[in-house]
C-alpha cells in the first residue's frame, strides 16, 4: 500500500497558509513552516494566520511549526511557498534535511535575482532527479483560503507526480489541471506581474478602461514572444498560468504589484508605496530578470522595459507612456503571432 500522503508548505505567508489549509480540508496531512515561532503558534492556537488571512478560519488539523526538520520529516512532498528571494536559501535549508523520496513543488512565481535562472534550475541543481512541479494559476491567497471557485495548474516533466499533486489539491471549490511545461508556467507566472505594475500604473493615473485593455493585450504579446524564445509552449501561456493570472492581476485590487502600479501612478514614491503594501512585491525583482532575458534574446519587450524604467527612478510614468506612446506605428503581427519585434 502506497504510503499516506504528507505535505510540509514551506512558508507561512497567506499564500502558504491558504494552501496548507486547503489541502487539510482535503483530507491530506500538511505541517506549515515559518520562520517565526510567534505567528505559527498563534496560527496554532487562534487557527487564524491573524497578520495575512485574519478573516479565515483555518482547520484545527494542520500542524505549524517553526522546526524545519520537523516539518520535513517523513514527508511525502515538501512544498514551497516564500519569496523568490528567499527560495534558495530555503533549498539550500531542506538539502541536509530532505528524506530521499520526498518529492520538491513550488508555488513561488519569480527568478532567482541577480541571475534570472528559473526556480525550476535551482531545484535541478540542488536535487537532480527528484520529482519536481510547479503549481501556479491565477488564485489570490485570500480567496482560495475562503473557499470561493479557483484554478490552478500543476506542471512537472513527470506526467504521474503531476497529476498526484494536482489531485491533492483538486477540491469542490478548486479546480486542479495539470500539465508538462515547466518553464512556461513560471514565465506566465512571473512575468504577468510586471504587466500588472504597468496596468496599475496606467489605472492609477486614471487613463482610461481602454489603455488598461491595450496593456493586456500587449503584454501578453511580451509574454508570449519571449516565451517562446525561451521555449515554452505558447498554449502554457494562454492558459491559466499565463492569460489567467495576467487577467487576474492586472485587474484584481488583492494583487501587491497592481497596487504598486495604482500607488506609482497617483504620485506615491516607491518606498512609501512599498511600505503602505508591506509585503514582498515579486515584480519589483522580476521587472529586471525579464528585461534581462529579453536583451539576451535581442527582443523589444517596451511595456516591460517602461516599467523597468519606472521602478528604478529613470523615468516618471508620464514619460514611460510618452515613450510608449510615440513608437513607430506598424501592424500588429508583422511577421506573424511570434514575431520578434
């Protein structure tokens, strides 16, 4: 008899949270780990996350702890769920501790920084051979943990892990699809934040319904062109953790890089904006990997280099979208869908 399955989620911010509470009420064993003894054990005792999710009622089954070896012991699956900037030190934490079935997921969207490797790199080369997803998909924390209708996808290169973590997670109020593109479903799920700090812009500087639709819309021709110089699949992109969580955060108030964008379009520095939100804004870190790789692979992304600019103080966003505003005119697919320019 195959053993019964044990999920540690690395990570106790309101997304962790919400998907160790759903996988409870899923039947599955989940010990959550943080770094601060203080929140887990009022988690443990409230069976709220009062700081990320003080509205939710978590179940009274899951298990915190701030013991990393204790959360991975004997587990099944150890899934992670911090910071991009945080994942690879937690790597580095679990590698002494790891049983060797113990299988490694991830639902960090973003890259390593400074270096722009993809998440799934870092776990290659720090576990080869293990099995390994990501799971990604347009679902804000606070509404999965509500139990409100949401979808994710889980990619792996294993189609069989796939779909056992997909089926984990699959709930009457969680549909879970599952796929074998890796490096797309972490573009679409890193990349679509930088789109959402220009929409946010865009809206914050009240320019209209219409400029927020030509954002989208372009940014998923961004999203799509630099996908597939990577190699990804462009059906990856316009599926849930592609156009679906560019959808989403472009245009949901939950997400913090949209909230960016709103504060930076009304006039709010960046620090001020960044401490009113309080949490991690992935695409802060992730607006320079993308333009990074798109000068690797000698592609004009303007949208994404406009924010870019913006974020790191070399232009306001009046001139980002004169700048946009001004390119030459030309025909929407001049060489096609995946053209590069």
């Amino acid at each position: 008899m195959a053993a019964q399955p044990i999920v540690a989620v690395l990570g106790s911010g309101s997304w962790g949270t919400a998907l160790a509470a759903l996988l409870v009420r899923n039947g599955t064993a989940a010990r959550l780990w943080g770094r601060d003894a203080r929140v887990l054990a009022d988690i443990a005792t409230t069976h709220r996350n009062q700081r990320y999710l003080p509205d939710v009622e978590l179940p009274e089954a899951l298990v915190c702890t701030d013991d990393l070896a204790l959360a991975l012991r004997g587990a099944t699956i150890a899934l992670i769920v911090v910071p991009s900037h945080a994942f690879a030190a937690v790597l580095a934490a679990m590698a002494p501790l790891l049983d060797e079935g113990t299988a490694v997921a991830w639902a960090t969207k973003g890259f390593e920084p400074g270096t722009g490797r993809f998440l799934h790199e870092l776990v290659a080369a720090r576990f080869p051979g293990r099995q390994a997803a990501v799971v990604t998909g347009p679902s804000f924390a606070r509404e999965v943990a509500a139990g409100l209708p949401s979808a994710v996808t889980v990619h792996s290169d294993d189609a069989g892990f796939a779909e056992h973590l997909a089926s984990l997670l699959h709930a009457p109020n969680l549909r879970a699809y599952s796929g074998a593109d890796v490096l797309g479903a972490e573009l679409g799920g890193a990349m679509k934040n930088v789109l959402a700090v220009a929409t946010g812009i865009a809206d914050g500087m009240e320019l209209g319904l219409n400029a927020r639709a030509g954002l989208i819309t372009r940014g998923m021709n961004e999203m799509l062109r630099l996908g597939v110089a990577l190699g990804a699949q462009p059906e990856t992109l316009i599926g849930l953790s592609g156009l679906g969580d560019l959808v989403l955060t472009c245009t949901g108030d939950l997400s913090r890089n949209r909230r960016l964008g709103l504060a930076l379009g009304r006039g709010v520095s960046m620090d001020e904006a960044l401490r009113e939100i309080g949490q991690v804004v992935e695409g802060v870190l992730t607006t320079n990997e993308v333009v990074r790789l798109a000068s690797r692979h000698a592609l004009d992304l303007p949208i994404s280099a406009a924010v870019h600019s913006v974020l790191h103080g070399a232009a306001t966003p009046i001139d980002a979208l004169r700048t946009l505003m001004a390119r030459e005119r030309k025909a929407e697919y001049p060489r096609g869908l995946f053209c590069r320019q």
